[in-house]
C-alpha cells in the first residue's frame, strides 16, 4: 500500500501472497509457482528442489480447479480470493497486487490476436473473461461475467457481453481503436 491507502500498480506487495494457514488454496498455488520459477533459475543453488514445487503445483490446481501454468508472467500480490476455476494462458502478462476471483479465464481467443497484458491493481469479477490480444489499463475493473474483447484504458470499469465502459452515470462503448463515442443516459 501507498501512503495514502491506495494499493499501488507498480510496486508488488507481497504480503498479499503470503499464506496465513495451512488450508489456503490460493495462496498455495502461487506459492508453488513462485517457488518453482526461483528454483529454476539459472545457478540456482535450489534448482534440485524444482521438482517438489512441481509436485506442490499439481496437488493445489487439483484442489482449486485452476489451471495456472508454471512458466506465466504474474506480478507480485496477485490475489486469488476464491481460485476455483481461474484459466490464465501462459503467455498472458498480469502487473502487479491485481485482484482475480472464481472463474476467470484470462486468454487467447478473442478477434485481437496475441495474449492479453493486464496492469496493474485491476480488479477482475467472478466469470470475467479476458480474451486475445487486449491490454487492461491500471487500476481498471472488470465486472463479474464480462467478455473483454478490446483494450479497457487506466481506471476504466468494463462491463457487459461484449464489454463496454462504464464511468461516471455515462456509457461508453468500446471500438476497435480506443475512440470511445458517448451515449447519454439522461
């Protein structure tokens, strides 16, 4: 955290990840990641032991559901509240402390080719999928069962099927190069 409450995009807070009790799935499995990708490091002293956290990393996504490989790009404080079911493909890039829960997909396959690149300290809703190429800004939050097709810029919220922007009482719908065109509620 910053000085004045706000969680930072930039600087990882790895107390967020730091497991409280045995029985803490999330945090386990990432863990296992973390633990894994330092053992595996070149002269590395721990390398032998890379194979244990293999064994960890198995056990936890059995338990969770989740399918989060070992070799992903994921920034420090990444909190995973209920990781039943989370989906990250791994050649996505998730910034730091970002909030995921239950069923999130974060992957290929949208119009945009390539993997998706999320900021940092953004908030994704249960059943949110993050799908092709997009970026997620900073700061940004996508709603619970949104399908993120298009770039959502820093501190944006998205919402819907397919996503759309929503700020302030205003509607803005996504296009296909950032120009966001205003609908007026009122």
């Amino acid at each position: 955290m910053s000085e004045h409450g706000k969680i930072s995009a930039d600087t990882p807070d790895w107390s967020r990840e730091r497991c409280r009790e045995f029985w803490d799935p999330g945090r386990r499995l990432l863990r296992s990641i973390r633990c894994y990708q330092v053992a595996r490091k070149r002269h590395s002293p721990w390398r032998w032991l890379s194979k244990y956290w293999v064994l960890q990393h198995r056990f936890w996504s059995v338990v969770t559901g989740a399918d989060i490989p070992l070799n992903c790009e994921i920034g420090g404080g990444l909190l995973l509240i209920h990781p039943n079911g989370v989906v990250i493909f791994p050649g996505s890039i998730i910034g730091p402390n970002c909030l995921a829960f239950q069923q999130v997909t974060i992957g290929t396959g949208g119009p945009k080719p390539g993997a998706p690149v999320v900021g940092g300290n953004v908030t994704i809703g249960a059943g949110a999928k993050i799908l092709g190429g997009v970026t997620i800004g900073d700061h940004a939050r996508i709603g619970a069962n949104a399908v993120v097709l298009q770039d959502v810029p820093r501190g944006a919220t998205a919402v819907g099927v397919p996503a759309t922007i929503v700020a302030g009482g205003k509607h803005y719908e996504l296009a296909g190069d950032l120009s966001l065109s205003l609908y007026s509620e009122t």
